[in-house]
C-alpha cells in the first residue's frame, strides 16, 4: 500500500513493549506491524477519529467546525493536520479542544491552503502520515466508504493505560459504568473528551439544559446530593424500608399500599409548625387532593414492584431481595455528569475527580453491593423513562449489567464496593 510521497509506516519503529491504550490502537499496532494497510485504514473507517479545533470559533459559530493544525519537523514545512483514535488524546485543557469525524470526511474537507500531510496519532507506535491532498488522499479515503457500518453491541470498554484502574478515583468512575457500556463509552476515562467539545456541549444543552458552568455545578451538586430524583419515589421506598425493619424483612404488598395511605391522610390533616415567629397550625389540604396523591403513590407501588419482579426474573435482583433507594440513579449519573462538564470545559480535571471520588464514597454509604447498586440505577432509571414498556432503557441496563457483572475485566468485579 502505497501512501504516495512518504514511505509506508513512516515514523517511530514498533516498539515490541508498548501498551496500547485500546482495542482501537492495538488494532492498528498489529496491522502496522504487518504492514497491512487496509487492515489499518479499515480500522480507522470504523472508529471516530479526533482533530484539535479553534475553541474560540468554535464558541463563536458553533455549527462551523475550526481545526488547529500542528507542526512537526519531520515533515517538509513542518505543518501537519493531527488526528487521534480515542484512546490517544491528550488530557483536557482548558483552551484545547477537539472534535472528531469519520475517515472519508478529513479527503472531503481537505484544501490548498492546509496541510499536505495528516498524521495519526503522532509520536505512537501506531503512528502513520497520510498525504492529505488528491489524487494520493483517495487511496485510504476509499476505505471510509468500503467500511460496513458497525453493529451497536453493548461492550465493556476499558483504558488499559491511562485511566485509573484501582483506588478511590476508580471506584467513583465506576458508578457510572452503566452507562459507559450502554453508550459504548470507556468506563475509566477520567481525563474525558466523551463525543468532542461540541457533542459534549451539545449533550448538555439537549438533555439538560446546562449552558454554562454555573448550571453544571448546580445540576452536579444536585446529583451529589440525591436530589435530582423524585421525592415520591424515595417516600415510598422509605416506607418499605420502615415496614420491613418491623416485621423482620417480609413486606405484603398490600400493607404497604395501605400504610402509605393512611400517611398521607393523616399529614394532610394539618398540622402544628413552631418557629420564631409563634406556633401555628396548617390548614388541612382538600380531600380530592389527598385520595389523588393516595392513588399515585399506590399506582408506584405497583410499579416498583413489577419492576423487581422483572429484574428477579433477569438475574438483577436476587431472589426476596428488593431495591432499597434509588439514589444510585443520581449518583451514576453524577459520575458522568462529572466528566461531561469536562468535556464541554464548564470545570476542570480536579473539579471532575473530586466530584467523582464524592460519587462513589456516598454510594458506599448507601448500597452494600456493586449488584445492590445497579438494581437501584436501574430502577431509577426505569421510573424515569420507561413507562413500565421494559423496552430499551430497561434492555440496555440489563444487558450492561449482565456484561459487568460477569467480564473478567469488569470494575464490579475488582473492584470492592467497600
């Protein structure tokens, strides 16, 4: 395979020592080291490939896209345009920013005034220079087209280096683990570029509604403190909990319908509030808006249960056992959000592991297991979207939690939850 003016495999040899960061990158170590550049350019086809944008164009016009190009002296005029597979980017700064595209796109954009060469990931053993200018830039763009378009499969991806695998920091980066695999993410990436600055940015905005930093530390702080969740759903929980603490762990379904009611009823009564301001007394609520709150408190009741019963029948939930909160739900998100508010440069590399160390610490506190923890993610997650359908947003986390409880690799599995 011939990359036109630089000799195939140019740059450092393979070194036979070195640890590549992703299947990604071992994928195309192995394939340099054959010197099988279709295999290596069908790699790069089938995953996102990052390039350093203009941060502050970027801000500016943010649908345009502004890449930085870099300099390298092995190259005739020593301009180069640097693109990374996923595992090779360098950590988030704060003025730094990159997004990706796929193979095809960097021969599409290219022109005369910008690079003759691309280098992939540079200064690596899998490094490689392409000419980016035609006609020499077709003979690897064509494999952008010829690659087949990947199947989504749920996979535990993990940073063989460069991401924390044990310890503290590890252990709150897996509280999210459930979604890393749903959204083919990897688990231990706290130095997180996620889908780029803009797609992180974007994430945000659309799921959200965070545009600046001071709603991300709002809505992570919120998260933290297991208050992005409804109080209802923690009532009801509580309440079991309660009951079972009495009766010695059983909970009848039906006690716990009418336990609920007859709380509510009796705080709508009114009641006395001392202040500084003298005692006083509320007035009682009106009784068609307490038999409606009995009425949907009971309606999740019911779904709660039916949701246990499910994830007994998937293996979530072991037999007799039930969900005790649902702050896991926060808590894996906090994780996440965490990183994502790095991504999208709304906080710092500290900021993001302090939070995430917070994570996981409170969710120590408050599960006893890596499976007590998914069943309370999973539950959470499952009020809030599914709508008792048990489609895609139950599927997917059961799938995920499947994979991590039982891959050799699995942060549940070496790491303590304690």
């Amino acid at each position: 395979m011939s990359f036109g003016p630089l000799p195939a495999g140019f740059g450092p040899p393979i070194s036979p020592t070195w640890t590549p960061p992703t299947d990604i990158e071992q994928a195309l170590f192995e394939a340099k080291s054959r010197e099988d550049w279709p295999a290596y350019f069908g790699t790069l086809a089938q995953n996102r490939l990052f390039f350093e944008m203009q941060k502050d164009k970027a801000d500016a016009t943010p649908p345009a896209t502004y890449a930085a190009f870099g300099h390298d002296p092995r190259v005739a005029g020593g301009r180069i345009w640097a693109v990374y597979t996923e595992g090779m980017l360098p950590a988030p700064e704060r003025h730094r920013v990159f997004d990706w595209n796929h193979l095809e796109w960097f021969a599409k954009v290219w022109r005369p005034t910008d690079p003759s060469v691309i280098v992939v990931n540079p200064g690596s053993p899998c490094e490689a220079f392409l000419p980016s200018a035609p006609p020499h830039s077709a003979t690897w763009a064509q494999y952008g087209r010829l690659a087949p378009a990947r199947k989504r499969s749920l996979r535990l991806r993990t940073l063989r280096v460069g991401g924390p695998l044990h310890g503290s920091v590890a252990h709150g980066l897996a509280c999210g683990a459930l979604l890393c695999v749903s959204n083919g993410s990897i688990w231990n990436a706290m130095a997180w570029h996620g889908t780029g600055y803009p797609g992180e940015r974007t994430r945000l905005r659309e799921w959200w509604g965070i545009t600046t930093r001071e709603e991300w530390q709002y809505y992570l702080r919120d998260l933290l403190a297991c208050e992005q969740h409804s109080s209802v759903w923690d009532f009801a929980l509580g309440l079991r909990q309660t009951i079972a603490r009495d009766f010695g762990g059983h909970v009848d379904l039906g006690y716990w319908r009418q336990a609920a009611a007859n709380l509510i009823r009796a705080k709508s009564e009114g009641s006395i509030v001392v202040s500084e301001d003298g005692v006083t007394r509320t007035d009682p609520r009106p009784e068609s808006e307490v038999e409606a709150r009995v009425e949907g408190v009971q309606r999740l009741i019911g779904r709660i249960t039916r949701y246990e019963a499910r994830m007994r029948a998937d293996g979530v939930l072991d037999e007799n056992r039930y969900v005790s909160s649902v702050d896991a739900w926060d808590l894996g998100r906090a994780s996440k959000m965490a990183r994502w508010g790095l991504g999208a440069r709304f906080g710092t590399l500290a900021e993001a592991e302090s939070a995430v160390i917070q994570a996981g610490r409170t969710a120590s506190h408050s599960y006893k297991s890596w499976q007590d923890f998914s069943a309370g993610y999973i539950l959470g997650r499952c009020l809030h979207f599914d709508e008792e359908e048990f489609g895609d947003w139950y599927q997917d986390m059961v799938e995920a939690h499947r994979i991590l409880m039982s891959d050799p690799g699995s942060p549940w599995l070496n790491i303590p939850f304690r």
